[in-house]
C-alpha cells in the first residue's frame, strides 16, 4: 500500500526540493502541497470529514511555514489527527529542537539540505507508526482523528457594536439544540461575559496560560458552568493580566476546548492582540460584527485589511455581521458587503435596544424574551451558521425558535456591546 504524503511547504524552492524527493521514495504517494498552516488544517480536515482512511499517513512541515510557527503547527495537527505522523524539515537538527519538536507531537525530524536517505528512513518510520497506530485503534480511529468542534470568533469593528451580546447569544442558541458548547471571554483586558451573565468566579483564561498540555481535569476546573448549561472560559478580573495569556497559549486552549465541545465561541472584543489574532487564525467561522454606520463599517473595513496584512484572514473568509439594522439606514448590508470584500451575514440583527435593556442592566442577558425580534434574530443567526442541532426547532427551555435552515458553517468557513 503506498504511504501518502502531504508536505506543507511555503518557500517555493522547498516545495521542488521536497516534491523532487519524494517522488523518488519507493513506495510513496506525494500529495499536492500545501503553502501555509491554515491551508493544512483545512485540508487535513476536509480529509477527515470524508473519511479517516483518507487523511494522509504522513506529514511533512518546512520550519519556515506561516503564519502559525511550525511548532504550533506541529502541536495542532497532533492533536486534532493524532494518527497522522509528523515530520520537522529544519536547517537546526540540532537537540534543543529535536526534543522541542517531539513534545510537540512531531514523529520526526530531518536536516536541510534534504537527503534521500535520511528523508527516506524517517518517512518509512513515521508511516510504519501511523499504519500501526490505525490498525491499533480500529474503528475508534475516528474518536481521535476527526476534526472536532466548531470555532467561532465574534469580534467588534470598533467597541459598542454589540460582539459580546452577539457572541452569548450564539452560544445559548448552540446549548439549547444540545450541543454541548463553550463560551470563551478573549476580551482580555475589558471583558464582560461575566458581567452580561451574573456569574462571578475565580478562574479565568489566564489560569490556563502557563499549562503545557491542558488535560480534561485542568479544563474542567478553569471553567464556569453556568445554569443555562453553557461552560464559561472567562477574562481575568485584572486587566492587565490578559498580557499572560499568548498566542501559543491561546492555540493550546482553543485546541483543548475544541476536542471537549462540539460548538466553542469566542468573544475576541474589538481590540486584536496575539491571542485575538491567534483565535481569528483557528477558527472555523470568523464574525465581525458591525453597526451601519460611518464610523462602524470604516473600522470593519479597518479590522478586515488589518488581518489581511498579518495572514490572519482573508477578506473572503469572514463574515460580517450587521447589527442595529434598518430599513430606513442609507448604509445597508450589500453596500457593507462591497466596502468590506467580506461576506455578509443574511440574518441581520434589528435595532431595538428597549428590548433588551431590562437583562442588560440584570446582567441576565439569557433570560431575554424569546419573543423579541433581537433574540430571535440572532438565534436564526446561529441557525444560518450551523451551530444548532436542527434548521428549525421549538427549544421550550430556552424558548427561542431557529429560523433560516442549517446551511452549514462550511458556507461560512473561510469567508463592545450592546446589540438591537
């Protein structure tokens, strides 16, 4: 059976060293290569969707992918599709980075300049453990190899758009379907989850930052159940400790909630920091939530190019939220969506803050009214994303019904507060 191979390479020159070896290889099947880590992730995730026979037996990431660092990488592959063998190509083989590499989940490491030997050796190594890895497992294969839970990420095009209301309400909406789900507050320095939910509680994100491999015990002891079911993941209480929490911590933390929760939201606030930016970078879905006016849609626009220049996001692969909408604005949601160059939400969220002033000022924000247009708007929301159970469905506990059918949060994929 030929081994498939899927190198992830960026520089062009490596991917024609590499391509030219592999071809070589006895018994190998080169994969079309990828350039960059969020193409990886996608694709190996794809391949999983299908079927776990289909994910290739190995893996071969050049030191100099982006934008996610190649460790990072590393780590995120081996813990979303365990059973695919990993190997480092770097011009430091050296012992700091062999062993960093392998407790990053990597299978192996091989030198550059590449030589066939070495690069042959490693690769039948790493394909004989990734072949005896699936064979061990059997079916439960598909336990520890598929893609996991859905992320998403709603940020603000400037603060006061409503992201934080915008974002709860994703996440109960997803709760009251049944699926389990995780509602991160990555506002690190001005976070109000908390506040908006009456809850008060010690941890926070900030506990999770300085732990290497986060075990389902040490998640379930940072985050907070609340009564509605969801599991909170909170801002820390002093502000300036959100500087703790790094991308490579972020990364660790949204991979350990996404292999706990089918559906994990996180509100990332309307200023990007290496966590913010990080979490956009990772998640299935990204929102950016905007209100149709000047200011507003100029700080989405703003946001959009921003995460364009780092290779956080493309344009096309976000998706904007309009929120406070109506009918008599002049700025309405295609003229949003040709300004931007992102796609724009179809469920908009009307403007009608009386509805909700009442639970804001509570801070009970679930136990809104699920008569209210703004509730059920951003319910259909969650509908038109893919993060409810079913397209349509009369939740008598949370009282909220879906509208606008399960299109899928593929369709989304790669496309402070206050709402109403």
């Amino acid at each position: 059976m030929p081994t498939r191979i899927l190198p992830a390479v960026g520089d062009p020159d490596a991917v024609r060293s590499i391509t030219t070896l592999l071809s070589q290889l006895p018994d190998a099947e080169p994969v079309a290569p990828v350039t960059d880590s969020t193409q990886l992730v996608d694709t190996l995730a794809r391949l999983a969707a299908e079927s776990v026979d289909e994910l290739p037996e190995v893996v071969i990431v050049h030191e100099r992918i982006g934008p996610v660092p190649a460790l990072e990488l590393i780590r995120e592959v081996a813990l979303r599709f365990p059973a695919v063998g990993v190997i480092l190509v770097t011009s430091d083989p050296g012992p700091g980075l062999f062993q960093a590499a392998m407790d990053y989940g990597a299978r192996g490491l091989v030198a550059l300049p590449l030589g066939y030997e070495e690069l042959a050796s490693r690769v039948q190594a790493v394909a004989q453990w990734s072949v005896g890895v699936r064979r061990h497992l059997g079916s439960a294969v598909d336990v520890f190899t598929g893609a996991g839970g859905t992320v998403v990420t709603v940020s603000g095009a400037k603060g006061g758009v409503g992201a934080t209301m915008t974002a709860i309400q994703l996440a109960l909406a997803a709760q009251a379907s049944g699926r389990p789900t995780a509602l991160v507050d990555m506002d690190l320095q001005a976070g109000d989850v908390a506040s908006y939910l009456d809850v008060q509680f010690r941890r926070s994100v900030v506990d999770l930052a300085t732990i290497t491999d986060i075990s389902p015990r040490v998640l379930a002891d940072a985050v907070f159940r609340h009564d509605t079911g969801l599991a909170l993941l909170l801002a820390p209480g002093e502000g300036e400790r959100g500087e703790e929490v790094t991308d490579r911590a972020t990364r660790q933390i949204v991979s350990a909630l996404r292999a706990r929760y089918e559906v994990v939201v996180l509100d990332c606030g309307a200023q990007l920091g290496g966590a913010g930016a990080a979490a956009v970078e990772m998640a299935d879905s990204a929102l950016l939530v905007t209100t149709p006016d000047v200011v507003a849609v100029r700080g989405a626009k703003r946001a959009v190019r921003m995460w364009d220049r780092l290779q956080i996001r493309k344009a096309e692969e976000t998706t904007v939220v309009v929120n406070r909408h109506t009918r008599a604005t002049e700025i309405q949601p295609p003229l949003i969506q040709k300004i931007t160059g992102t796609a724009v939400a179809g469920t908009t969220v009307p403007a009608n803050f009386k509805e909700l002033q009442g639970a804001v000022d509570a801070g009970r924000v679930h136990e809104l009214d699920s008569r209210g247009t703004v509730k059920q708007a951003l319910w259909a929301l969650a509908g038109e994303l893919g993060l409810v159970r079913a397209a349509e469905a009369d939740h008598r506990k949370g009282g909220g019904r879906f509208r606008g059918g399960d299109r899928g949060s593929a369709s989304f994929r790669r496309r402070k507060d206050g709402a109403g």
